[in-house]
C-alpha cells in the first residue's frame, strides 16, 4: 500500500488495508486493534481541525469466532493428571478445572473470597459484573487448603509464583 497523507485517505483506502490485514491472515483481535488505533488518530484529526470528518467506519470490528470445540472426559481427567505434576501453574490449571472459572478470577483469587465451602467473587472481578458463587468441590477445597500451607495467607495461585497479600509481602515461597 502506498503512503497517503490523512487528508486523501479515503474509506475505500481503509477497507483495502482491512482487506490486506486479513490476507496476512491476523488474528481477528489484531484487526480490531488496528482499527481502534486507526479511529483514534483520525478522530484526533478531526477534533484538531485538520479533517472534516474521519474515513474510517464507526463499525465494530468483525466478531470473535466462537468455540465449536469441548474437551472429551478423557482430555479432561489427563489435563488433571498432568497438571499435578508441574507445581504451581498445575494447581491453577486444576482449579480452572474443578470451578469453571476464569483465569484471572482463579489468578486475583483472595482468601477473603474463599467462604464455607464456596468462593464468593465481587462484582469488579467477574466478566459480567455481577458478585459470583461457586460452590466448591471436596478436591477444589483440597487444593486450596495445600496452597494455605505453602504460602501462609495468600492464596497465591499465579503462574508467575508471586501473590501479595492484603498488607503481606510477595510470595516468594515454594512453588507446589
């Protein structure tokens, strides 16, 4: 593509940019980052009066594609089995497993969030932004009674081996 000063490029310029992003076969992510960028700058020339208007298409940039795909029972209980054998980010893998949560609830998971049997995420931690329950299972609470004993009051299941406590220092304890 040519080099075109703000002031000729055009929508058409933009959709055959779009069109060589998804030639180079990027992630969808990536496209909609290039858009946003895109946007921002020429919403920036606008509000400074250099353009009338931007070229560039409020549109949202295409959709995720969705998963089609479940792990059999089998992937399942072997992630399990392998997971226990590679300390900490095994103990995070299996607690994805047994609670079905996100990897950054399981990641910022606190011990005050760890009540009688259940965890219990505040709104601000959660995806959709509501408080969120999950029961937990005789295995999950197992697991996270072993991580007490390795690092005191934290409950520290980061793949990085580093969780703060409120008021505590890093974890810089054993790693499984």
């Amino acid at each position: 593509m040519e080099y075109l000063r703000p002031k000729d490029f055009s929508r058409a310029d933009w959709f055959r940019l779009d069109a060589a992003l998804i030639a180079r076969e990027l992630a969808p992510n990536t496209r909609r980052g290039v858009h946003r960028v895109v946007l921002g700058f020429f919403a920036w020339l606008v509000e400074r009066g250099y353009l009338e208007a931007s070229p560039i298409p409020l549109r949202p940039a295409a959709r995720r594609e969705t998963r089609d795909r479940v792990p059999s029972l089998e992937e399942m209980r072997h992630l399990y089995r392998v997971a226990g054998e590679v300390g900490i980010a095994g103990q995070m893998v299996r607690l994805l497993e047994l609670t079905g949560l996100r990897r950054e609830e399981v990641r910022g998971l606190r011990w005050s969030e760890v009540l009688d049997g259940e965890l219990v995420i505040g709104a601000a931690r959660v995806k959709g932004g509501r408080p969120h329950r999950v029961p937990l299972s005789s295995c999950a609470v197992s697991l996270l009674e072993d991580r007490r004993e390795v690092c005191g009051g934290v409950v520290g299941v980061r793949l990085s081996g580093h969780a703060r406590s409120e008021g505590g220092p890093p974890d810089r304890g054993q790693a499984g």
